[in-house]
C-alpha cells in the first residue's frame, strides 16, 4: 500500500464500537434529565413572578381605597365645616352666611312689616287703631306705632292722591282733602268732601241736633250737605215738627273708628280736635 493509500484511510470516520455508543445513549439521557430537572426551577421563578404581581396589584389597590377614604374623610368634614358656619353648634345661634347679614335680615323683615300696615290700612277703608294690626299682623305694638308713623309720613311727603290721616288713635288711609270734592261723585260713601265733612262734624259733635240748627250754622248750602249725608246712609232724620231731628250713624262710626254710643263718640271727638268739654 503506498503512502496516497494511507492517507485516504486516515480520513475515513471511525467506526464506532458497542460500548462507544452505548456511552453516547446514555450520556444524552443524562442531558435530557438534567433538562427536566431545571423545569421547576423555571416553574417556581414564573410563580414568584405572579405572586409578585398580585402582590403589587393588592397595594395599588390598598392605596387608591386608602386615598378615597382620605378624600371622603376631607369631605365630610368640608360639610361638616359649612353645617357649622351656618347651623351652629349645639346650644349656640346660628351663623348667617357672609352674603346674607343679619343687619340685612332685620332690615328686609322691618320693610315687610311696614309694606303689610300699609297694605292693611289700604284694604281696610277704615280707621284701624295700633292694638287691631298689632293683633291680626302678628307684629309687636312697639313696632307698628313705629312703623305706621313712617307710612303716614312718607304718604305725607309724597305728591300723590293719597296720605294716611291720624283720626284720634286710629290711622286711616284717605284722599288728599284738596281733591276730595272732585272725586268724591265715584265714590259712594267712600271719600267725602271737605264741605260735607264739615256739616257731618257739627252734626256728630251736637246730635242729636235739628235740621234747622245746622242750616243755620252752616248756611244755605247745609241743605244739599244734609240730602248728601242721607243718600250716603252717614246720618238719620227723625221728624220734629216743622224741622228733622239729625244724628250720625253706625256706619258713621265704623268709617271714622268712633264708638256707636253717641255720648261716648262725642267725647272721644272733643278730645281728638282739641275742643272745649262745653261744645253741647
């Protein structure tokens, strides 16, 4: 054999025996155990993984519950904060509101007040006295005779139709006296001319008094004051002899705020103009 020959049988593979490969099989199992060996190894880092994973979740969560509580807490207590401001606390008196004072609150219930004496006087076409809308206004005496002086007044400053007359101790809203006899033809027994009115007060103050008596003081024009004063139901005629007897009526009363009984209405009247006891 010569040298080209030996070299070409020096590359081929060698042939492995039974032992050589039987060592091979079982070094590759060896392999394949020592692979399945590192698989709960794997197993357990993946677990951790979760378990670190919910862990993070439950904290996340701890702290949002944790910081609704915190927000809830300085809520309540925001309102709790505001109830005190404007409830009070136990046993103290309520706080208003900044917006709203009390000084405003008492000066907005002393205008309703006196809105509802005005109103009062305007519905009632009578006089009305300080003990009758203290009592159906539900407003202390002190007040409304305080309160009914400023409506009177301010009536009395303004230029309008209207002023609210003191008739004794009594307050009536009337027409202005210069305008009554122009307007008093819409009004049937309501406003009275000053002309009329005059012949009523002598009658009032000297009843009961003949027909005679009062033309006589009152001149010719007494004759249509007296008729005006029947029509309107403001006095009664009784006939004595050649003449009638005059007197005032309920009505009369009712409208001026005098007692019924005519000795009692006289003396309140004497005491309201200022006159003298010796007018009978």
């Amino acid at each position: 054999m010569n040298d080209n020959s030996e070299k070409e049988l020096e590359k081929l593979p060698e042939i492995e025996t039974e032992e050589e490969k039987e060592e091979i099989h079982i070094s590759e199992i060896e392999e394949n155990i020592s692979q399945v060996e590192k698989i709960p190894e794997e197993l357990g880092d993946t677990i951790d993984t979760d378990e670190n994973i919910e862990e993070e979740l439950e904290k996340e969560s701890k702290e949002e519950s944790e910081e609704d509580t915190l927000s809830f807490e300085a809520s309540e207590e925001r309102l709790s904060e505001l109830e005190t401001k404007i409830i009070g606390n136990d046993g103290e008196e309520p706080q208003i509101p900044q917006e709203i004072t009390k000084e405003d609150l008492k000066i907005q219930l002393k205008e309703l007040r006196r809105n509802l004496i005005e109103g009062a006087l305007y519905a009632a076409g009578r006089p009305l006295d300080v003990e009758e809308l203290s009592t159906k206004l539900e407003i202390p005496k002190k007040e409304v005779e305080e309160l009914v002086r400023a409506v009177a007044f301010d009536y009395l400053e303004r230029s309008g139709a209207l002023i609210v007359a003191q008739i004794g101790e009594k307050y009536q809203m009337q027409l202005r006296p210069e305008l009554t006899e122009t307007v008093s033809k819409f009004a049937k027994g309501g406003a009275i001319a000053e002309r009329y009115l005059r012949t009523l007060t002598i009658i009032a103050l000297k009843q009961p008094i003949l027909k005679s008596m009062v033309i006589k003081l009152r001149g010719s024009g007494a004759y249509d004051h007296v008729k005006y004063l029947l029509e309107n139901d403001l006095i009664s005629a009784v006939k004595k002899g050649r003449s009638a007897e005059l007197a005032t009526t309920d009505k009369y009363a009712d409208m001026f705020g005098l007692p019924k009984n005519k000795e009692e209405l006289k003396r309140m009247m004497v005491s309201q103009l200022g006159l003298g006891e010796n007018m009978n």
